[in-house]
C-alpha cells in the first residue's frame, strides 16, 4: 500500500468519519486516494485555522477525537492558533500536515516549514513520519496519545515521498504504547476525601472542563453525587453542563463574570471540592485572596495540574468518573452523612446571596439589550435542545450568564486561549456531527469577521448553522475594560465601518435577517430557527452596555463590582454581605 493509502485505512480503523481540510501540493497524493474512496468525508474549508476550529467543534460535541489535515508550509502554519487553543481546552485532534520530501528537509524547499517544531509548544505531543513503514504505528499511537488522560491536540508531519512510498499496514490491535495516563484514583486519598466532605460545614463544588472531556457518565455520577451530598455546586467556563444549569444546587459560573452567589460561596467555603477545574485565573481572582479559610480537594487527570496554581490539601489523579464512581461506593459503605444544621445554616447563607439578582439589567424598550437577546434565544430554542458555540468577547459571557445548560457537550467556546473566530467555524464542525440538530453561533460582530469566509463552507455543504450577532458597533470587551480601567479612552476599540450582514449573507448563499427594536427580536428568532439554511441574523444592541458582574483585574471574589451603579462609590462599601464595592 502507499502511505497516502496506509493514511486513510488507518483512520477509518480509527473510527473517523469526517476530514476537515484543505489541499495542497504535499498533500495532493492524500488527496487523490480521498477522491477514489467513500469511506471518510471531507469538509473543504476556506482557512486552514478554520479546519481546526471545526474540528474542535465536531469533537467536543461528540467526545470523538476531531481529524485535520492540511498542506505543508502555509497551511501548517495556518493551523497553529487552532492547536493552542485546542491544547487550552484539553480537546483531542489529530492534526495531519504535509512536508517537503524527506531529502529535501532542511533545505528552505518551497512551501517548508519546520511544523514540528513550531508547534512543539501547542500540542500535547507531534510526529515526523520519516519511514513508511512506520505510518500506520504512528497514526494509530497519535489518536491514542490525543484522547487518552488529559485529551488534546497532537500533529503528525508527512513529508511527500512517505506518502508516496509503498509499506506494510498494521492494524490499531498491534499498538504497544508507553503512554499510560492513570484513570483510577488512589482509593486511600478517595476514602479522605469522602471523610473530609462528610465533616464540611461550608462546601462547595467547582466542576470544570475535565468532568465534560470524561463522558457523559461523569456528569452524571458528579449529579449524582452533589444530590446525594445536598451540597451547592458552581461550573467554570468550560464545565458549564457537567451539571444541570437549572438545578437549585447549581449556583452557576463563576469567576470574572460569574455570579455573585457562586463567587461568595468560593470565598466562603470551608472545603472545596475541585472535579476537572484547574484553578486558572480567571476564577481564581487574586491569588493571596482566593478561598482563604477552605480546604481543597482537587481531582483531575492531569498530574502536572495538581499545586500548579493553587496548593491542595488532597489531590486524587485519575480520571473523574472513576473516581466519582468510588467516591459514591465509599459515601454509601460508610452510611456517610453531612453536618444538614451547618449545612442549613451555608444554604441560607447562600439564598441571602442570590436574592440580591445579580444578572439583573436594566431592559429597553427601544435599544435591544444583549442580555435580553440572549434570554429570548434561550427561551424560544430551549425545547430544541440546542448545541450552542460563540465567538470571544461580551457576548460570550452574557451566553454563559443566561443560558442555561442541562447535558455536557452542548456548549462550545474558547477558554483558554480566548479565541475571537472560534464560534463560526466550531458550528460548522457541531452540524456535520449532528446534521439535524439546532446549532447556533452566538457571535459579536469583531469576532465573527474573524473567520466569517466559512460561510461558504456552510453554504457548499448545505449546513444550516445559525449565526446570532450582537451588534454593538464596538470589540465590547476591549472597550468595557477601556471604560472601567484605563479612564474611557476608547483606543481603536471602535470599528467605523461594518458589512451589511444582511448582504453579506446574502452573497454567502445564506439567508440575512435584522432586528433593530426589541419587539422585533421574537419574530427574528423564530424565522432564524424556521430556515432550513445557513442564517445570519444581526441585533443592532446598546452600545453602552457592560458584562457584569465583574471581577476587577487583581481583586479577590468578595471584591465584585455588580453594576455601573458600583462605579459611582469612592469608598468601600458595606461589607455585610462579603462584598466590597469597587
């Protein structure tokens, strides 16, 4: 067999179904023997960073392990924002890449890059196949290394000639890796655990992204768990729908632009139960401030994790759900059961907190609020159960703030790296996974000129992704954090020329709505989700509004600014509740 023809049995052994891609001279051999086949589908994209993105999406909303495969030189390179943020997010890839002929290595060959070495920081490992023989291995050992303990992105390198060149296949059932992340927790450090749970007088559950990235059993033995627990339980960015957003235990996000309720609770807690979170600093807040009278209990797959940000008390490694599962079997042995009179007295505490209706704005009758648009799309998508991705930037707060997730893997957005142009094409990659589900891009109008080509993609492959901007004329977050911190000196925040994205669309081969009064927002939504086609619909919103609550650059969780009305006091405020006004 060829190379170009080892590549393709391997990946359909590895179970891949859809290539997100784009051609080129190394890669035309790979390329000819897609044509010759119709076991794999290819999703022809407009930018090679895109292919990434969609492939993020396609697995995220799967659990699969997402398939690129680009050309040598521009079209690695193309890729590199998509593998950090993939590396980020701790979402597995296999990222195939073409290279100059082995012998020509080295030598500034046209359409060279050394792409294993560019991306030897943004990837979770990376392969130069300089043997044939040795392809099928290296194939089969990348998916093992990408979805195995902490899922991420690894690259293999092609040259040319090795896929040109004639070898011997072998099967996945031959692999031998050294690659053995630890799934099972250590059951001594379980046991603690559920001792140290057991005696908590103020708790709280911080789930993150890893409960997601374990499966859906994960999430519900966590649901399990913190039921059988009575405990109160709050979701970071990424590990919003590893428990129900609409369960009275969930307190909701937290961190910069989380609740009020979630980020006193962090503050208060005498023990912290981290499942999959890994204390980043958009949560955290400042560090010599954060959860000063807790104890933690960290669980995550990742050792390297573990005092990497935050000190624990105990951590458990392993995978989550494992070790839920034997956090349960040692709770129901030992007929554990929790202090309910502290924990009475916590949730009031709590109640007390979540009265004050943190995520409360001032609605219009004549300017759209984002806040208001987003509650409606809610409202009006919910019984779709839709699969929502966004873009980066206020819109993507307010998404997370408002909409409410029941099940993991229906919510798709960039965390780590922050990626404006994430949303658009992570849509695309969601609707070729589920091509009859609801997928809507809830997108600003900056981030989604990012990568907003791909809607020729969406057009071509008769993909019916919805696209929901929020038009505020402004980047929203650059101009917030202009406004509250650098004294409203607005520079270049403000873009003085749009597209027509009713047009815009229109040209794409997609259909373009607008809405410029709230009373139009209802009917806009419904006709958006009628279409059996590409959508772009734009909100013209306010201008002026502002995510909060918010958390201020180098302030700790009981320091929240909770509106602009906080903005106006030149002294601390009451700190009745815990909190100190800004």
């Amino acid at each position: 067999m060829t190379g170009a023809e080892i590549l393709l049995k391997a990946l359909v052994d590895q179970g891949v179904e859809v290539l997100f891609g784009y051609p080129g001279g190394a890669v035309l051999p790979i390329y000819d023997e897609l044509f010759k086949q119709n076991r794999l589908k290819h999703v022809l994209v407009r930018h090679e960073q895109a292919a990434v993105h969609a492939a993020e999406g396609y697995a995220r909303s799967t659990g699969k392990v997402g398939c690129v495969l680009v050309t040598s030189g521009p079209g690695a390179t193309n890729t590199v924002t998509g593998l950090t943020d993939a590396l980020c997010d701790s979402v597995p890839l296999v990222c195939f890449t073409g290279q100059v002929p082995t012998s020509l290595i080295g030598n500034d060959a046209f359409q060279e890059a050394d792409i294993t070495g560019i991306t030897r920081p943004c990837t979770k490992h990376n392969y130069l196949v300089k043997d044939v023989n040795n392809l099928a291995r290296t194939v089969h050992e990348a998916f093992h290394v990408a979805r195995s303990g902490r899922p991420g992105p690894v690259l293999v390198d092609l040259p040319k000639d090795v896929v040109q060149a004639k070898g011997e296949y072998q099967g996945p059932s031959k692999l031998k890796s050294k690659y053995k992340p630890p799934v099972k927790g250590d059951i001594k450090a379980i046991e603690k655990a559920v001792d140290m749970i057991a005696h908590a007088k103020r708790p709280l559950f911080y789930v993150g992204g890893g409960v997601v990235n374990s499966g859906a059993a994960a999430c519900q033995l966590l649901t399990q768990f913190v039921r059988m627990t009575g405990f109160p339980c709050t979701q970071t960015l990424m590990g919003l729908g590893g428990f129900p957003g609409s369960d009275p235990q969930s307190l909701g996000m937290l961190g910069m632009h989380g609740t009020y309720e979630a980020n006193l609770a962090m503050h208060g807690c005498d023990l912290m139960i981290n499942v999959g979170a890994r204390f980043d600093d958009r949560v955290t807040g400042r560090l010599n401030a954060f959860a000063p009278n807790s104890k933690k209990i960290h669980i995550d797959i990742d050792p390297s994790s573990i005092n990497k940000n935050v000190a624990v008390d105990l951590a458990v490694v392993g995978d989550a759900a494992h070790i839920l599962e034997d956090m349960i079997k040692v709770w129901k042995a030992r007929q554990a059961r929790v202090d309910d009179k502290a924990l009475k007295a916590w949730w009031s505490q709590i109640d007390q907190w979540r009265s004050r209706n943190c995520l409360h704005y001032e609605n219009s009758n004549k300017l759209i609020k984002p806040q208001y648009a987003i509650q409606r799309l809610y409202e009006l998508t919910k019984d779709r159960n839709p699969y929502i991705c966004t873009e980066v930037g206020q819109h993507q707060m307010w998404a997370a703030q408002h909409f409410r997730f029941e099940q993991p893997n229906h919510w798709m957005t960039s965390g780590g790296l922050g990626t404006m142009g994430y949303g658009l094409p992570s849509a695309m990659g969601v609707q070729m996974a589920h091509p009859g589900a609801l997928v809507i891009d809830i997108a600003g109008e900056s981030s989604i000129q990012m990568n907003i080509q791909e809607l020729a993609t969406l057009a071509q492959h008769r993909l019916p992704v919805k696209v929901f901007i929020l038009n505020n004329q402004y980047m929203g977050m650059v101009r917030q954090w202009q406004e509250l911190i650098h004294g409203g000196r607005y520079s270049e925040s403000h873009m003085h020329t749009h597209p027509d994205f009713v047009k815009l669309a229109e040209a794409f081969g997609a259909v373009g709505l607008r809405a410029e009064k709230p009373s139009e927002v209802d009917d806009l939504i419904k006709e958006m989700i009628a279409v059996d086609r590409p959508v772009v619909a734009e909100l013209r919103t306010d201008a002026s509004e502002n995510c909060f609550p918010m958390i201020m650059p180098g302030m700790a969780h009981n320091e929240m600014v909770l509106g602009p009305e906080d903005r106006s006091v030149d002294k601390p405020g009451s700190e009745e509740d815990g909190m100190v006004l800004v």
